[in-house]
C-alpha cells in the first residue's frame, strides 16, 4: 500500500513537473514567434522619385592585340519612379 502511495506521488510530481515544462515551452515559443508588422505608411521617411533619363557610360574594348576596336560612348537610360523609404 505505502510502494503505491510513493509510486502515485512520483508520477502526480512527473506529471506536474511535465506540464510546467510544456507551459514554458509555449511561452518562450510564441515570444519568438515572427511578428506582422504593417508596411510604413507614406511619411517623412519615404521620398517618391520620379522617372527621369539618366546617363551611362559604356567603356570601350581592345582586341587581344590590344588595338581599339570599339571607342566608349555614352548612352541615356531611363530610370522608372520608385519609392525610396529610409528607417
């Protein structure tokens, strides 16, 4: 009768301690969870620029005889709007 008492409150103190530890699991897991922010609102920190033509220098090449085949040369490209957002 006392071996079933002792092996009835060691499995009761397994159970509580097991529980616990699954508690604590779950806590320390949703505060690692990723969290969903919104995406920032249109403020001071975000600058809209718009599309403009820019230029870009194409260099030239040489042959293996080191004899220029081709001179650089400019040419405009254009650079579409976007949004430039700084934290």
């Amino acid at each position: 009768m006392i071996n079933g008492l002792k092996r009835a409150a060691a499995l009761g103190a397994a159970a509580v301690a097991l529980a616990a530890g699954a508690v604590a699991g779950t806590v320390g897991t949703a505060s690692a969870a990723p969290q969903h922010h919104r995406p920032p609102a249109p403020s001071r920190h975000c600058v809209e620029a718009p599309g403009h033509w820019a230029r870009l220098w194409h260099p030239g090449y040489q042959d293996r005889h080191h004899h220029a085949r081709h001179a650089g040369y400019w040419t405009r490209v254009w650079q579409p709007a976007h949004r430039d957002c700084r934290r």
